[in-house]
C-alpha cells in the first residue's frame, strides 16, 4: 500500500479512451503538494474522467500517475491514499453522520477514529449532527458531511469533483470561503474540478484550463487571465474583446506597431507570439476606458449601457460593425449614454495577443454552461 | 365571511373516501381470514367426532398431546425450510444482482424466465424432480455416461452421513425435499432481492473503495446492508410457505422426512380428527410469528451483518 506517499501528484501523458471516443487525450500535469489546483473546463471535456483515474475509479489507457514520485498508476482505489469528495455526495444512507465519517479511518483500523471524526465534522462546522442519517440534512450538509469524510483520511491528495455544484449562490460563495480555509488550515493538495471559471479564479492557486480531453493551458489565476495563451482560455476565463488585427512593423522600444481594420495601434513587442503577422489583439473589457486617455484610441458608438452599481458595461460598435465591450468604474470618471460617439483607449501592454488562424468563438458560448 | 364558513363545513365533514378504499380488502379479511381463523381456534378446543358432532369443551390438552406427539415434524419442517431459504439465497443473491445490473437489453426476459416456473403447476413441477434425481433419472444417467458414478456415490454416502439422505440414493430423502423446497420457492427469493438490488446506487461502491474498502468488505458493509429490506422480504416469502409446505415431502420424501404440512392434512382428511389438526395448525402459526417477529427485529438492528 502506497499509503504514506506524499509529494506533487503528476500524470504523466495521460490519456482515456472509451471505445473509439477519447475523453482525455495525453494530459501531462503536476500538481505541487499542498497547493489548490484547479481542474477548469466546460461540461464533458474530460474533468471527471481525468479525477476519477487520478482516484483509481478508472483506469488510464495509457500513461502514468505518480505521488511523489511513487508510481500508483496500478494501484486500486482501496489503495491508495487518495480521498475524493463526489459529485452527488455518495454518502452511505443507511449509517449515521459520524459512521460515514469515520468509515475511511475504520476501514484502516485507526483506533482513535471517533475523536477524528468528530475533530472533521468539527473543522466542517457541522460538530451536532454526528447522529443523524444523512437524509435528515440539507444539501449543503451533506456536502460539508463528504467533505469531512474524505478529509478525516489526510490523504496525499484530496479531489473534489465540482462539489459545491448543486448549492445556491449564496451557500457556493460561503463554502468557497470554507473550503480554501479548511485547505489552508490542514495544508493538504487539493485538486478541484468545476467548470465555474470565477470559483476555480477565487479559489486555486493554480489552474489548468481543460477543453474537449487536453489542458490548453495552466498557470496562476492572474497569469491566466492576463496572459491567456488561446482563445478557448480568453473567452473562457471572463469577457475578451477580440480585435482583428496585422503586425505592421517591427518592435522599437518594446513597442510594436499594428493595424485593426485600417486604425493604427501600439503594442507591447513582448506579447506578440513569434513570427505570426495575423494576429487577433485582445483587451479585456475593464482595461477599456471612455475617453482618450489611452494610447491607443478607437471611435464607435454607443449602443447600450446597463448599470450593474460598481461598474456600467458599455457596447460600443465600432465603424467595421464589431461591438466591443467596455466595463467603466463608477468613480466619477467618464460617462456615456446611448447614441453617443465615444473614443475608446488602452495602453499598449494592456492587451494580449493570439495567432488569427484560432477560432475567436472557442470557448465563448458555453462560459456559462 | 361566506368563504370561512364554506371552508369551515368542507373541513368538518369526515373523509370516507379512505375507507371506502380499504372496505373490500378489509371484507375480505375478515370473510376469508378472522372469521376461519376463530373457528380454527375453537375447532382446536372442542372435544368430540365427526359422527356424533363437536363442542367446545376449551380442551387445552389437545395441545399438550399435539406438541407431544408431534415436535419432531415440526423441528424438522423448521430445519428443511431454513435450510432452503438459505439455499435461495445463495442461489438468489448473485442471480437477482446480475439480472439488475448485469444483463443489459436481457433483463425483461430474464426476469420472466425467474417467473416462468409459474406457468406450470406446482405439482408438476415437483414432480419432475423425481426424473431428475430418480434411481434411473437424469443426474444419474448423465453422471453414469460422464463416468462420474463414483462422485455420485461419494455424494450419497456424505449426505447420508449429514443425516440427509439414505446413503444409497438422492430420492426419498431430506435432501430431495430440500432441493424441491429450494427450486419451488426460489422466484419468491428472486424477486423481492430484484426490486431491492435494482434501485442499490452502485455509486456507493466506489465511495467504499475510495475510502480503504476492498470489494469484500464495501460488500460486507455497504452493499449487504442496503440489501437486508430485500434479504428480510425474501426471506419471508420463502421460509413461511416452506415451513407448512407438504407436497415436496409427499413426493420427493420418505417417511423419514414427514413435515407438519402432511401431519395437518392426514389428521384433517384422514384421520378426522379436526381439534387436533386444527391445534396443530394453530402451533405452527404461533411458532412462524413468533420466529419471524425475533427476525425482523434482529435485521432492524443491523445485528444480522
Ligand atoms: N464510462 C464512459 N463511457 C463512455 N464515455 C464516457 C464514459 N465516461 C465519460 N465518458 C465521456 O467522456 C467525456 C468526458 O466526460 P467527463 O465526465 O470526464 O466530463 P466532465 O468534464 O466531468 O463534464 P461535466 O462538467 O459535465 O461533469 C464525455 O463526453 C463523456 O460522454
Ligand atoms: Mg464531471
């Protein structure tokens, strides 16, 4: 039994096939040990699948995976030190709370399993409800109960397969709060699958960014943010505005000049990819701005303005039809109303830019799926 | 206040509709089974014979002599019809689970297959046990061209010694019964461990294996669990018809073998002696409710794992 191997968990070149379908296709990660990874992407690009062999609940058609470098790729579920927090709970309906909790530590003959569950029903906040049947609690409970019962292990790593998925928005940011407080205080690896870009943003410190069974990329929330290295992870990780565009000259000064759709702009030389002159210049929403105080500057017409309290969001169409998005804080800076014609300005480095020849949809329509 | 009146009037009047529901099945009851069931008891007290007429003397040592006479038949037709519901479900279990989430598209003929034993009556189908275990029968003549006799007689010679055979041959014996008991109530078995197998989430499998739990033992303590409304329903079903069952003692068995079923039916049709078959009668329900209580409060708690 692998039991006491702790360290990163890597897969190495992992890949899933069921039938002729592949639903994780040569996935490489290493997770650190003690961090919260993220596993992010839309429904059924392959999150469940690449956990569950992580787990041992399926095995990998090829490839190996590792904790610490022991390698546990043949190992059953029943041994390895690996705890997973399911989907629909899959607590055991006919014990109590505290059973459920302490059926891992019992199955290990750990003596001092009482005291340890009711320390994790404790750390869950759920210390009064050891004797009840889990039917008699609230969704929310029960998958604080999961939690506690997968945790009590201090398993090498703990996965969590979108757990807070079926709670209320209220309840999900609460948790969400817990659970990178539970993380920290016990310092285990945990990895998290969801396919909520703003929880896996509030919550990891690292995440790979999963579309149709491979990882398009995998950083850091900010990095991955600011510097999304494909248009499925620029429209998947919050709004982008997409800009068609041609490298038109060569960099001076850390500067690069270019056109989009016949207006000059500047852009940082050190986001421009090798060799590519079709490129598409992505600007975040926020990093807008009405008026021209940026650099770059770009004249369109207001075509709808919604106030969300902190900010207003503006469509803004521009002469080549493209409506690109602008978010302006409510600070008593430049405002705008509808029909208006503005000028919309960045600086240069405050966009990113990515090979034309990608699909400037991926990702787009599904980032609420 | 119109509508708090009108309310207040629907409210009061009493609801029959549930009553009338439960009318015909409650006549029933009573027609088909208090009112015998008291004059089974009475029956049981009265003193007299068919010719000159009985009456109720409240003989209690009708009883005594019953029980007396009378305990070995039903001790054994306890131990034959234990023995066979132990058998169901050995046999039970593993067929219910494969049918529920083994068999894919087959499942529905499956399950009738598991009924199809109905179609043909009871009788026959006990009789055809006596082809297959007969001195000239089927399991013989296919162990005789398979040259395997000796296995047969190794068998006989342990089932005589285990008390449930003659030594000398598979028919006529403890063990026939038992085998005719098993097969006849199997689908009672079957059933009720399908409806409860069928609806068993399989996800908890994998919780009990992520959690240290080796298929035996998430078995052992997950599945078998889960499992114990459908074990307590079959159980049920099998072992108290089995207990009072006598047909496969009648042709299958010897005089050996005599359960309390033929005891009850020879002093009614036979020996006409009504207070005494209806005493006996009367044990046999006792005992059956008496065990069957003890072991439904035992699964209740678990105890049973
Ligand atoms: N046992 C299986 N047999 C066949 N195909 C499967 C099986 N399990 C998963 N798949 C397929 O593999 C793909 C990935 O499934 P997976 O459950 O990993 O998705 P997911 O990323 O977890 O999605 P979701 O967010 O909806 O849970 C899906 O297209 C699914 O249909
Ligand atoms: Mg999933």
């Amino acid at each position: 039994m692998a039991d006491h191997a702790t360290g990163d968990l890597r897969l190495s070149r992992i890949t899933k096939r069921f039938d002729r379908f592949v639903a994780v296709d040569d996935v490489s990660l290493t997770v650190p040990e003690g961090s919260f990874f993220a596993l992010l992407g839309p429904s059924g690009c392959g999150k469940t699948t690449t956990l569950r062999m992580i787990a041992g609940l399926d095995r990998p058609s090829a490839g190996s995976i590792d904790i610490g470098g022991t390698d546990i790729t043949d190992l059953k579920p029943y041994q390895r030190h690996v705890n997973t927090v399911f989907q629909s709970y899959a607590l055991f309906p006919h014990l109590d709370i505290l059973d459920n909790v302490a059926f891992g530590l019992r199955q290990r003959g750990d003596k001092d399993w009482k005291a340890k569950s009711q320390e994790a029903l404790a750390l869950v906040q759920l210390p009064d409800v050891a004797r009840k049947r889990p039917t008699q609690l609230s969704g929310g409970m029960q998958q604080r109960v999961a939690l506690a019962r997968a945790l009590v292990n201090r398993p090498a790593v703990l996965l969590l397969d979108e757990p807070l998925g079926a709670l209320d928005l209220k309840l999900r940011r609460q948790m969400q709060i817990e659970l990178k407080r539970i993380q920290s205080d016990v310092g285990l690896t945990f990895v998290h699958v969801t396919h909520d870009q703003e929880e896996a943003m509030t919550m990891a410190d690292t995440i790979a960014v999963m579309n149709a069974g491979k990882v398009e990329q995998r950083g850091d929330p900010a990095t991955l943010y600011e510097h999304p290295a494909s248009t499925f992870v620029a429209n998947f990780l919050g709004q982008s505005n997409l800009l068609e565009a041609r490298i038109t000259g060569s960099a001076s000064g850390g500067r690069m000049p270019a056109q989009t759709h016949g207006h000059d702009v500047v852009v940082a030389a050190d986001r421009v990819p090798d060799g590519i002159n079709d490129v598409w210049i992505g600007v975040r929403p926020e990093k807008l701005r009405l008026g021209d105080s940026g650099t770059n500057q770009l004249k369109g017409v207001v075509t709808d303005a919604s106030f969300t309290g902190v900010s207003t969001q503006y469509l803004v169409r521009m002469p080549w039809g493209f409506e690109v998005m602008v978010v302006q804080q409510n600070d008593g800076s430049a405002r705008a109303t509808v029909e208006e014609t503005v000028t919309v300005s960045w600086d240069p480095g405050q966009e990113f830019i990515l090979d034309q020849r990608q699909d400037e949809t991926a990702g787009a329509e599904i980032d609420d799926a | 206040m119109p509508d708090g009146v009108a309310a207040a009037t629907v409210r009061k009047r009493p609801n029959w509709v549930p009553y009338a529901l439960l009318a015909p099945g409650l006549l029933w009851l009573v027609v088909f089974f208090v009112l015998p069931t008291l004059s089974l008891a009475s029956q049981s007290l009265q003193t007299g014979d068919v010719y000159n007429g009985y009456s109720l003397t409240w003989h209690v040592q009708t009883y005594v002599d019953a029980l007396s006479t009378y305990w070995p038949q039903l001790l054994r037709s306890l131990m034959y019809a234990g023995l066979a519901t132990l058998l169901t479900l050995l046999l039970g279990y593993p067929l219910a689970w494969f049918v529920a989430h083994r068999s894919g598209r087959w499942k529905n003929v499956l399950l009738v297959l598991v009924i199809a034993p109905f179609y043909t009556s009871f009788l026959i189908r006990t009789l055809a046990w006596q082809t297959i275990l007969g001195d000239q029968g089927l399991l013989t003549s296919l162990l005789d061209r398979l040259h395997l006799t000796w296995a047969l007689h190794g068998f006989e010679s342990f089932l005589g010694a285990v008390g449930l055979g003659s030594g000398s041959q598979l028919l006529y014996s403890p063990f026939a019964v038992i085998c005719g008991l098993t097969y006849n109530f199997l689908p009672f078995m079957v059933l009720p461990l399908y409806a409860n197998i069928e609806r068993l989430d399989l996800r908890l499998t994998e919780a009990a294996s992520d959690l240290y739990a080796s298929p035996v033992q998430a078995f052992r303590r997950v599945i078998w669990p889960l499992s114990l409304p459908g074990v307590v329903g079959g159980t049920l079903l099998t072992f108290i018809p089995a207990t009072g069952d006598y047909i496969n003692s009648v042709l299958l068995g010897s005089a050996k073998t005599t359960m309390i079923g033929q005891v009850i039916d020879a002093q009614f049709l036979r020996v006409l002696d009504y207070p005494l078959a209806a005493a006996l009668s009367f044990i046999l329900m006792v005992v059956i409710i008496v065990l069957v209580m003890s072991y439904v409060r035992r699964a209740g708690t678990e105890e049973l794992l």
